[in-house]
C-alpha cells in the first residue's frame, strides 16, 4: 500500500516565546526576504491571525496578502506584527553575530 504524505505546518509547533524566537532568528540568518517575510506570516498563523490583525490594526486579509509567497510586506507591516506576536528586532555589528553551534561531520557508511 502507499504511505499517505501529510502537509506539514510549521506554525503548529511554534508555541512558546523561545520556539518563535528560533524560528525567526534562524529566517534572518538566511538574508532572503521573501523567506523572512513568509517566517513571518507562519508565526503570525502560529499566534492566530484575527488576534494579530486586531493587534496591529491591519486586516486579516491584508496580513495574509502581505505574508503570502508574492506578497512585500511594507516595514512598517513588519515591525506591528513583530511587535504584536512578542519579538524585539535588534541590529549588530557583522563581526559580533552569535555562531551557530557546528555539527559534527557525517561520515559515509
């Protein structure tokens, strides 16, 4: 018989403070917009969109255009909605990133 695939979300598992804060840092490590706008909108998804269009005062239709895959969240979008879901943006000196932990090299069996 075939295995049934299911989609998976990652907004279900974003569900403390420290998760979505992993998620997102990890998003901008990748200095790809579009991903960082979508890491966005998952978490977004995560917190419950209405409760976040009520909190930022943009509609839920207009949260979801702006998060979506052709969307270009505007910054101010960005920094309600990185405020209404309980993340603080900071800026650092290129030299004074935290460095990812490494993983150890797998070897070829």
């Amino acid at each position: 018989m075939g295995r049934k695939l299911t989609v998976y979300d990652p907004a279900e598992d974003l569900t403390s403070a420290e998760a979505i804060g992993v998620f997102l840092t990890e998003a901008f490590r990748t200095e790809d917009a579009g991903y960082i706008a979508h890491a966005l909108g998952v978490v977004a998804r995560a917190k419950g969109m209405a409760e976040i269009a009520s909190r930022t005062g943009l509609s839920r239709v207009q949260l979801y255009r702006s998060f979506s895959s052709a969307g270009n969240p505007r910054l101010k979008t960005i920094l309600a909605v990185t405020r209404a879901v309980g993340v603080e943006l900071s800026a650092q000196p290129p030299g004074r990133r935290p460095r990812r932990a490494q993983q150890p090299a797998r070897r070829a069996a």
